[in-house]
C-alpha cells in the first residue's frame, strides 16, 4: 500500500510538473542582459547558447552568472548548501558559449537577442539567422526601446516574430513583458507568455509601442530627475533620497541610471527623440550627454553619476 501510494505521488509530481515550451535556447549578447537572460532560462531546465563576440568576453560573461547563480543559491538553499552547489552546477552545466549565431541556431527553438540598440545591426543580425533557423523557432528581441516591427522587417517568420523585454538585474526582477506586432500569431504569443512562466517570470503584455509599459513611465521619471538637477534645484544625492524615502523605491533614478548603464539611457533617449522630436518627455539632455561622453557610464565603468572606484 505504502508502495502504491509513492507511485502515485510520484506519477503525479512528475504529471502537474509540464515540460518547458522551449528546450533549446539561444541568446545573443552576453551583456549584462543577455548574461541575466541565459542564466534564468538555464536554472529553469533550458538547454542554453550564449553567443558574443569573442571568447575574452564571454569568459566574463560566464564568470558574472557563476556569481550570481552563487548569490541566488545562497539564498534559495540556505538550509541545504549541498543542494545549493548542485543548482549552481547543472545550471552552468547547461550553458555553452559561441562567437558565431550563425553555426547554433540550427537546432534551437528560440532566438533571444540582446545586442546593442542599433537597428541596422539586429536586421543583419536576424536576416543571417533566418536563413539558417529551423522553421519552427522564434525569434525575439529584448530591446528596451526600438520597435519590435521595425526590427521584424528583416526576417521573413513575421507569424513567429515577438518581444521578450526582461529587466535589470534578470534573476531578481520578477517582470517579462511580452510584446506581440499585428503579424504575431495567437500561437507564438502563447508560447512566449509559456516561457515567462517556465523562467519564473509574472507576464504583462503590451503592444509594439515606446518604451512598452515599464520604460515608458521609468525613463521619462528618470530623464526628469537628471533635468532637475541640471536646473540647480535639488542635488543628485537629496534626489536619490527623497525618492528612495518618499516614495519607497528601492534605488534613487541616479542610482539606477548608474546601474542601467548611462549609455543605456541615451541609446533610448536619443531613438525617441529622432522619431517623436515634439514631445518633451523625451528631449535629450545636455548632462547625461557629457557623461556619456567622458566614457562615464555607471557602475560598469566605476563612474557614473557617482563614483564605484574602491
Ligand atoms: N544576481 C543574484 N542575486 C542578486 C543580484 C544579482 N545580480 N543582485 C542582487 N541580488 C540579490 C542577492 O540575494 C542580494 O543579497 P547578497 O548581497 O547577500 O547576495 C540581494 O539581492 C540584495 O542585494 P543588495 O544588498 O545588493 O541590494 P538591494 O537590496 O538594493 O537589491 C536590487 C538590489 C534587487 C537591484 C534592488 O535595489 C532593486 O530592485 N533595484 C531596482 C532595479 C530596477 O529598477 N531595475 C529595472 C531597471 S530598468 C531595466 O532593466 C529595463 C532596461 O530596458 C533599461
């Protein structure tokens, strides 16, 4: 009886646990994006492909999710550091790197892209993978501020085409919008808004406009702040307080922009000013441009709006 009854606890465990949408993963940028991306697509069971440039820095790249995944593990199995080391082995057991897209995507299920916020590059990029993806894999980008149709112009799986927009830093923030253009099909969206639950990620939806939902109200109350202390009314410091004890955020918006990545900032600034000049929520701005053009970009460079140098 005892017998019958593990049997059957067993059949169900393993029958309510439902398999991933996607096994195979691929994701291109090994950035602070598309490191978070693979290391929570992996720790969920997904066999993943991290693609970049060169071996220098996806050597980085891997050794950035070692430590995270050692941070989480620490947490998630405080009572159990055995369990906690296994978790961080057969996570990074499932990623292997590439410098080439084009020779991983053969046999891969989904394309998540993370390179940087040029729109000429990611329709090289996704012309050279669409000639050699496999026709039932999808295609997604995780850009923060170009949009997904402009991007989708250059493939010709326009059915199996979406947005996957994950946020900084990817093992902690709980959120995944899911983003559909007029052409994705009712299956494909299913199955991105499949695979933000498998990751561990609560799903919103948003059509194919500025920003989505998130960037759109954060980068403009972000561009706000840096224009107030551009007018001489408040400094970065009492800003950074005022919203983190006034208004309960975890970080002040020059804390963030830091953490984000100045350069970040202005990629989607910049886009938004070009193709909406008129509307003043996206007007550039002359600090965040000096910044940027001292090759102070935030934490990443030990230089931002404040200094991380030890
Ligand atoms: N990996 C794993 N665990 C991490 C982590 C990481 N990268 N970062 C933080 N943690 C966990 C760890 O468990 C850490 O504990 P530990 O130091 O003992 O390892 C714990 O979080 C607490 O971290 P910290 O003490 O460093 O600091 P906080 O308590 O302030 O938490 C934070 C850090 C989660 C980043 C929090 O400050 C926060 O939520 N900040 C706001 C982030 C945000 O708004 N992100 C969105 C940016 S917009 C974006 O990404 C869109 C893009 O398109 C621009």
């Amino acid at each position: 009886m005892a017998n019958l009854c593990k049997t059957f606890v067993r059949s169900f465990a393993s029958s309510a646990q439902r398999a991933n949408v996607f096994n195979h993963v691929t994701v291109i940028g090994g950035g602070l994006m598309g490191s978070g991306i693979a290391q929570v697509a992996a720790s969920t069971g997904h066999t993943v492909v991290m693609v970049d440039q060169n071996n220098t820095i996806l050597a980085k790249s891997t050794s950035n999710i070692q430590k995270s995944l050692e941070r989480v593990a620490k947490k998630k199995f405080a009572e159990n550091p055995g369990a906690g080391e296994q978790f961080v082995k057969d996570t990074m057991g499932r990623i292997t790197t590439a410098t080439s897209p084009t020779t991983c995507v053969s046999h891969t299920d989904l394309v998540i892209e993370a390179i940087v916020e040029n729109l000429d590059i990611k329709k090289k990029l996704f012309r050279e993978l669409e000639a050699i993806a496999p026709e039932h894999t999808v295609f997604t980008s995780n850009t923060s501020s170009i949009p997904i149709g402009d991007i989708a112009v250059a493939s010709k799986r326009k059915d199996r085409f979406g947005g996957l927009h994950f946020f900084n830093p990817v093992p902690m923030m709980k959120l995944l919008e899911v983003i559909r253009i007029p052409a994705t099909s009712d299956a494909t969206f299913d199955k991105l808004l499949g695979f933000g639950k498998d990751v561990g990620k609560v799903t919103v939806s948003c059509k194919d406009t500025p920003g989505f939902i998130v960037n759109r109200l954060l980068v403009p109350y972000m561009m706000e702040a840096i224009r107030l202390v551009e007018r001489g009314d408040a400094s970065t410091r009492d800003v950074d307080t005022a919203m983190k004890l006034g208004a309960g955020y975890p970080m002040g918006p020059f804390e963030l922009s830091d953490y984000v990545g100045l350069d970040t900032m202005k990629f989607i600034l910049d886009g938004w000013c070009q193709n909406y000049p008129d509307n003043p929520l996206f007007q550039r701005s002359p600090l965040l441009d000096k910044y940027v053009a001292q090759g102070k970009l935030g934490v990443k460079t030990g230089e931002g709006f404040y200094s991380y140098k030890k």
